[in-house]
C-alpha cells in the first residue's frame, strides 16, 4: 500500500486523464497583440557559382551558344564576301588602263544619278496623281495608298534584294523593281504558275505542273512587266518567310485585304 505521505514517488495519471490529441498551436497564438505575423522565409534562387547555374539552366546555356554560334557564322560569311567582291573589283581594275578607270567610274557616277533623277521624278508623279493609286518605296519598305497627295494608308512590306539565279549560261537576273506599273490581275488564293528559276532558286525539282493553287498567298496583285505583289502562302515553294520572292515585294495579309477592294485593273503603281 501506498504511504500517501511519501513524495518521492510521481503519481502516474490513469489512462482515462493521459491526453490522446494535443491540438497544434493556431498561428499567432501566443503573440503579443498588434504584433504582425511573421513572413514565410524566402527561398534563395541566386547561383552563387557558374557551375550551379549551369547546372540549373542547361537549356538556357545551349540555346544561347547555338545563337551565338550562327551570328558569328553569318558575321564570317559576310566578311568573307566583302573580301572576295573587293579582290575581283580590284582584281578588274588593275587590268585597266588609267583612261578606262576614269571611264569607268564616270559611267558609274552617271548611272547612280540617272536612277536618282528617275526616283524623284516617280515620288513627285505619284504624289500628283489625282486618282487613287499605289505607291512603294522600294529602300524603305513601305507601301502607300495615296490619292491626289493625301496618304490614306501606309503598310510595311518585303522587297527583295537583286539576285542572279542559276550557274552558267542559263542564269537569271533579278532586280529589285523600279518604275511605274499597272494593276492586271487581284488574285485571291487563284493558281499560280510557278516559273522554273523559282524551283532552280530553291533547290528543288522543277515539276512538271508548276501550278500550284494559293502560291502567292491568300491575296497578291499582279502587275505589268511581271511584278507580284503577294503575300505569304501556306503552300509551294514560296511558302518560306525567309524567303522573299526575287523582282517582287510581299506584304501582309491584312494590307493586301485592306486596298484590293480599291484596286481595278489599270490602276498605277508607283515603284522608286
């Protein structure tokens, strides 16, 4: 029997006092009042190291490498294209005498103010033609609805750079189109006949049915001389926004939408 007296031994709580669930404090319990809660502790996403940031963002790294890479490889190609056309002019030139060399960069001289004189005498006929017309600047890039000099749309647009397509005797010249034209045709998603220098310019085999149905996108405006003012199609061989067709200029879908509904054939086209 326990002595009752006796304190040196705990009592020990029967099972029906032990606690079986001590409840979680409630968050703030315990703090003084007015007190703010503490914040939830951050966690740190600083690399202290290159080699945990290349560890954490792999893809990053190797996206940025590949960009790189390709930018200097361009760089490199064009550098090397600037020196090897500079070596065939000087190369040209030393085999001149004096008198052709100076004949030779007065026709230059002569030619580069004949195309400016043409330029500014286009701009200044398209801005006093009185009925609605088109006019391109073909440096600039941009497309203007314009009539009786009131500018009622500007649109950007793609010009193609001057190209020589094809090896050999069978090469094609293609520049970059300059002068006054007409509207002939309004195509919207017709067929096409794709020329033959196209597929040679691609890299691909010419077939033997070039037609090829939307080939000049959803909408395009065929002009005199063989101009086209198209837009970016969804099939065929100019179905590449990197690629612009050679001697014509690509706009915008929308743009093209947009001046159509004004266009008849005949209309003037003014390119400079």
């Amino acid at each position: 029997m326990t002595d009752p007296n006796d304190t040196a031994t705990p009592a020990i709580p029967s099972r029906h006092e032990t606690p079986l669930h001590v409840p979680a404090p409630k968050p703030g319990a315990g703090a003084q009042p007015g007190t703010p809660p503490a914040e939830p502790s951050r966690v740190e996403r600083r690399r202290k190291s290159w080699g945990e940031f290349r560890r954490a963002y792999p893809g990053i790294l190797t996206t940025m490498a590949i960009a790189i890479v390709v930018m200097l490889a361009a760089d490199g190609w064009l550098l090397y294209k600037r020196h090897y056309y500079t070596t065939e002019v000087d190369r040209l030139r030393s085999g001149m005498s004096d008198a052709e060399r100076k004949q030779a960069d007065a026709v230059i001289a002569t030619e580069r103010n004949k195309l400016r004189v043409a330029v500014e005498l286009l701009r200044r006929q398209s801005q006093g033609d009185k009925d609605l017309h088109i006019s391109i600047e073909v440096d600039s890039g941009r497309m203007l609805l314009e009539q009786d000099g009131a500018l009622l749309r500007e649109m950007p647009v793609e010009v193609a750079p001057d190209r020589v397509i094809g090896t050999g005797p069978d090469t094609v010249r293609m520049t970059s189109p300059r002068g006054a034209r007409t509207v002939e045709k309004v195509l919207q998603g017709d067929s096409w006949e794709v020329p033959k220098w196209v597929y040679t310019d691609r890299g691909l085999e010419p077939p033997t049915d070039r037609s090829v149905k939307g080939a000049l996108g959803p909408v395009a405006v065929l002009l005199s001389g063989g101009t086209v003012i198209y837009s970016l199609p969804s099939d065929g061989p100019l179905a590449d926004p990197a690629y612009v067709l050679p001697g014509s200029i690509r706009a915008r879908p929308a743009d093209l939408r947009a001046i159509v509904p004004n266009l008849k054939p005949g209309s003037t086209v003014y390119l400079y």
